[in-house]
C-alpha cells in the first residue's frame, strides 16, 4: 500500500509551453530527498487536461523510468470517456506506473450507475491497482460514498482521493470501506484530520513547495501526534490557502518559479498568477520557512 505524502507533481514548461524535462528531473531529486512517500504524476497540478495524449504517456514514462524503483508513481490516467481512460491507464500499466489514479468524468454529469460501470470498465480491462479520485469542486459530478463503497468489492480498486474536503464524508468513506480501499485525501486544508481518523496519506499540492514538511506531517497524523501534527500544519495552513487563490496549478508554479525551481510555463487557457496574489504566496512560503 503506497502511503503518506504523494505529490500531486506540477509538470514544468519552458516559456514556449514544451514540457521541460530537464527541470522534472530536479524536482523528483527534490522529492527523493525529502521523504516523499509517492509521485503523482500527471493528474490536476500536473495540468493533465491541456497535455496532448503522446505528453501524458511521455511524462508518466519518463518519471518512471527516471525514478527506476526508487519512488512509487501513481499516474493520472482517469477521462470523461471511458474508453480513452481504458487506453491511457493500459499505457501508464506498460510504463511500469505503481497505481493509476482515475477522476470522475467531468463535464458528461454520469448517473451513479455510471460511475460505477465506468471505474468497474476500466478495472476489468486493466490489471493494475487503481485510485478513484472525487472532486466534485472541479468535476461537476459527485461520487456517492455507497457507490465508491460498492467499487471497493473489485480487487484491483485499490484507493480513493476524497477531494470534497468534507471531513464527515471522509469518515463515513473510512467507517464504509477503510478495510478494504485506502482512503487518501486530495484537500490540503483537512488532510491532517482525515489522517488522524484512518487516512492512509495526501494527495498533496503544498507538497510540491514544502515536501519534506508534507512528509513529516503526513507520518505524525498517520501515526495519531495530534499536538505535533497540528503545530505543523498551522505552519503549513498560509501555504494550502495561499496556493489556491487562483485555479490549481496557477499559483503553486508560480511559487515554484519564484523558489527558481522551475520556469514560467504555463499552458493556456491556465495564465500566470495575477500580481495581486504575489505577496500572499511569498508570505506563504516563509510561514512555512520556504
């Protein structure tokens, strides 16, 4: 079971909008040594909906093999048709990726019938372990708990990412299926609490600019250090609001720009974070001794 901090990893671009490789690399170095526990790649922060299908595989593929074993990555393979999530999920097993993380498909407003039949489609056709992922927030769809809780009776459904950042669902989806999915959150805000109530790790933004802090924190909330756990993410509180005061990924890359870890690329219709928002993110990141 992959546990504790996975970064939901940005993919760095040069200012014509290619994908920089040579910056993801530094970033998963980053990660390396800083405890994180897995790569999400390519899924949200990842900006998974303007990459062409060729990118997706080609940066899922190159992370793996970069890694080569030394992280596991958990890829964004999830679509609104079920058959192109089929397709990117069978490439992302091929490339040798640990889990796949599958979103809800957007913009179709499935009936929970079809929610169920889409994941339960995508489970039989290919054998990896395999991550639901509910954001409604983004989706304009809202994965039941009963329904991810009838998902959980299939082998190689493995997890979900609960991105409502609703606590009292969180624990119902851990009270309904906990023995049998890992419950993650995908909320930076409440991650601490879900893990002290049985989550199995997050599904991290903040962990793309404070990592090692991400670890720490997910390890003493998993652990049950409520008093230390909550004195970290008080620190870390500035940085899950500050880097959503535009759409995510807009102002975590800028954050990792101004940190000079990447450059300024970002795809349109996605823009760079307003100015006014500037001073908030820095005084973010040195809350967080960024």
């Amino acid at each position: 079971m992959i546990t504790g901090s996975i970064v939901a990893l940005v993919t760095p671009m040069h200012t014509d909008d290619s994908v920089d490789w040579a910056s993801l690399e530094r970033l998963l170095d980053l990660h390396l040594e800083a405890g994180t526990g897995a790569i999400g790649a390519v899924g949200t922060t990842g900006e998974s909906a303007t990459l062409s299908v060729e990118e997706h595989c080609e940066v899922i593929r190159h992370t793996v093999n970069y890694l080569q074993g030394r992280l596991p990555v958990v890829a964004g393979t999830g679509s609104n048709s079920t058959w192109e999530a089929i397709a990117l999920t069978r490439a992302a097993a091929e490339a040798g990726a640990a889990a796949c993380l599958l979103v809800t498909p957007y913009y179709n407003r499935p009936t929970q019938l079809g929610l169920y039949e889409h994941f339960k489609a995508i489970a039989a056709a290919v054998d990896v372990p395999q991550i639901l992922y509910n954001v409604p927030g983004r989706t304009c769809v809202d994965m039941h708990n009963e329904t991810v809780a009838r998902l959980a009776e299939l082998e190689n459904i493995v997890g979900i990412k609960d991105a409502t950042g609703d606590l009292a669902r969180g624990r119902e989806l851990i009270d309904l299926c906990g023995e049998r999915l890992a419950i993650y959150s995908g909320d930076d805000a409440t991650a601490m609490e879900l893990m002290l109530a049985g989550g199995k790790g997050n599904i991290s933004v903040t962990a793309n600019v404070a990592p090692a802090a991400m670890a720490e924190l997910c390890r003493l909330a998993m652990s049950g250090d409520r008093p230390a756990a909550a004195a970290l993410d008080e620190t870390l509180m500035p940085l899950n609001t500050a880097l959503f005061v535009e759409a995510n990924p807009i102002p975590v890359k800028w954050a990792l720009q101004h940190m000079g870890l990447i450059e300024q690329g970002i795809r349109l219709p996605l823009t760079r974070l307003d100015e006014r928002f500037h001073e908030q993110v820095v005084a973010a990141l040195a809350t967080a001794g960024i």
